[in-house]
C-alpha cells in the first residue's frame, strides 16, 4: 500500500469510530441516570416510609384501645397509614397508606378506599408501584399459592394464605368488594414498567372471626 492510500484510509476510520464512541457515551449516560433515578426515588420512599411508620406505630397504640365497634368506626384521610403488610416470601415489609394517586404510590403501597381494611370483613385491594418509588411490588410475580401474607391494622394482625395468582388485561381487573369473607387482594402493572395487563395476588384470611 502507498503512503497517498494510507493517508485515505485514515479519515474513514475516524469517522467511523467517533459515532460508535458517542454511542457508547450517551448509552452509558442514559444508564447512569437511570440508575441514579431508581436508587434516588427508592431513597425518597425509604425516608417516607419511616415517617409513615412513625404514624402508623402512634395510631396502632390508639387502635388497640377501641372496642369492635369503635374499629369500625375509624375512617382515613388521604395519605394516612392503614396497615402494615408483610409477604415474607419476597423481602416485603411496608407501610400500607390511604389512597391509589400517584402521590400515594410514591410514598407507600395504597388502599382502595372504596375496599375493606386489611383484617375486615369483606375485600381489601392493595396497589403499588413495581419499579422505582418504593419498588414495593417489585417482586410481586413471584408470590406463589401457599404464600403468606400478614397484616397488622386497626382490626389487629391478620393471616392471610395465597390462593390464585394470574395475569389479566386492566379492563378485566376485578375490583369487586364484595364478600363476606375476610379476602385480600394485591395487584400492579404485569411488566416492570408500563403495559396493559395486570398482576393479581388473591389470598383469603386463615381464620373467620
């Protein structure tokens, strides 16, 4: 090869490498703040979480001084601790907070308000986001029939045991309320993030009042 075809060659290989270079700079910066992002707002629901808790441990205190009636009785605003919920099974132990906007859900797993309260008569739902702020239902696809789910309210502690879990589209999401039973459902997106169709955990409580 002549020293005229080497110098040709040059500023092809130039131009070649710089886009694969940036490529690679702006992948890698895309992931870095990603990451940043998700472990940021994980942080941001950690700390919220134990203000929550906080709340939660001082209302409980009052919640075992009231007669059956009197629990009842006792209504949540927007945002306030409902219960608390533990699925062993994933790593999960979170303070559950009135409500299903996205300001909620940032914040805490949230209650339907329209659905009984965990460890009452009837149905209680549960939502949460699966990726970032909180990831509280990140592992929820891995909840398996059998599984255990404890909650601690205003109705005491209450077990509930797995009985189906399934995926179906939103516009056939069953919210129903109601039952005479003691039943608990969970549920989220299908997908990590975005998508149609929706995670369901439904578990019945281990023991009638």
């Amino acid at each position: 090869m002549s020293a005229s075809s080497a110098t040709i060659a040059a500023p092809a290989v130039r131009r070649l490498a710089r886009p694969r270079v940036m490529a690679v700079v702006v992948a890698v910066s895309i992931a870095a703040l990603l990451i940043v992002g998700y472990v940021g707002t994980n942080v941001w629901a950690s700390v919220q979480q134990r203000r929550l808790q906080s709340r939660f441990d001082a209302a409980a205190a009052g919640w075992a001084k009231l007669d059956p009636a009197a629990q009842s009785a006792v209504t949540f605003a927007p945002g306030d601790p409902v219960a608390r919920i533990v699925i062993s099974s994933i790593g999960l132990d979170a303070i559950v907070a009135e409500g299903a906007t996205s300001g909620v859900l940032r914040r805490a797993p949230g209650h339907l308000p329209s659905s009984a309260t965990p460890g009452e008569n009837g149905v209680a739902i549960i939502t949460a986001n699966r990726l970032a702020f909180g990831s509280f239902f990140l592992r929820l696809g891995r909840v398996s029939v059998g599984d255990t789910i404890v909650t601690q309210s205003v109705f005491g502690r209450t077990t509930y045991t797995v009985v189906d879990v399934q995926v179906v589209p939103a516009d056939q999401l069953d919210l129903s309320t109601d039952s005479t039973t003691r039943a608990l459902v969970l549920f989220a997106s299908d997908r990590l993030w975005g998508g149609s169709d929706r995670l369901v955990v439904r578990a019945l409580a281990d023991q009638e009042p």
